[in-house]
C-alpha cells in the first residue's frame, strides 16, 4: 500500500508541476536593432535572399540572413528571417514588408518581424518588433532599423527538475522511515 500511496503522491507533483508552468509569468526585454546589409535576386523567381550583419541590443551583434517572397502587385513582401549572435544561438521568425516605390530607387519598406523561436538560451522567446528598410534597388544594399519586445518564458525543462527532485525527496524520506 506504501508504493501505491508514493506512487500517487509522485504523480500529483509531476501534475502540479506541469500545470505550473503556464502561470509562471514571461518577462519582456525592450529590444533595438541596426542592419546594414545586401541582398539579391529575381523577384519574378523568388526568393529574395537578403544578408546583413549588425545589433540587436541588448543581446549583441548579430548576423542576419532572410528569404521573401515579393508580391509585385502590391509592393509587399513575405518570409523568413535568422538571426544569428556570436555564441551560435539564434532567433527566428516571419518578416513582412511594404515598400514605397513612389521615391525609387530609394525605396522605403515598413518592416514587421515577428519572432517565433530560437535555440540554445533564446529557445523559448518570442516577440514583435517594427521598423523601416531604406532599399536601393539599383545595388541592392539596405539599411534597417526597429524596435519591439521580446517576451521570455521559463524553462519547462527547470520545472520538470523541480517536480522531479520533490519525488525523489520524497521517496528518499519514505525510504528512510520504513527501516526505522
């Protein structure tokens, strides 16, 4: 009966502990960003590749690498980005643009990012940033800019350590107290 009643107790923290992690709040980080890049390509046989370097403060410089898709109708633009920071993690996402081809060949594009994901300790972020691409569409070389948040979530891996170290505590403790 003793590891029916560990065995119950064990699952009802593991439970707990997964429903915790939805109410644990995320924080937000107020985020800045500066590219200065080139990019390339058919836009009658996309995709438009673009490639920058820059910061994305506060994390750090950054490279970054995208893939649009032009809609030639309406001057905008779909797709995906990268983000990459010197210690190899990354953020990624969709991008949108909308240019004003009234000042061709300069042309300003309306950004809208919106970050879906990342790896290593950005794994978990998400968030929305806006900002203005100024394109010469003779050289291809831009210059972007924007800001946003990032919102941050805890880490269900450090919930599932919590859940996880209380069993073993517990059955340590119930161990103990049978040989007693």
């Amino acid at each position: 009966m003793n590891s029916k009643l560990s065995l119950l107790a064990a699952a009802s923290v593991l439970a707990l502990t997964f429903c915790a992690a939805p109410t644990m709040k995320a924080s937000t980080i107020t985020a800045t960003y500066s590219l200065s890049g080139s990019a390339g390509g058919d836009p009658f046989n996309p995709p438009l590749i673009g490639n920058a370097t820059g910061t994305f403060l506060p994390l750090g410089s950054v490279t970054w690498s995208d893939m649009i898709y032009p809609d030639l109708f309406t001057g905008s633009g779909d797709g995906t980005f990268l983000m990459t920071f010197a210690d190899g993690d990354t953020l990624f996402g969709t991008a949108h643009y909308q240019g004003d081809f009234s000042t061709y060949p300069m042309v300003p594009f309306t950004q809208s990012l919106t970050i879906t994901g990342g790896t290593g300790e950005l794994v978990y972020y998400r968030g929305a940033l806006t900002g203005i691409e100024l394109s010469n569409q003779l050289d291809g070389t831009f210059t972007s800019s924007g800001s946003g948040t990032i919102q941050t979530t805890p880490e269900p891996g450090s919930l599932v350590l919590l859940g996880t170290g209380m069993m073993s505590m517990f059955a340590y403790r119930k161990r103990g107290s049978l040989f007693q």
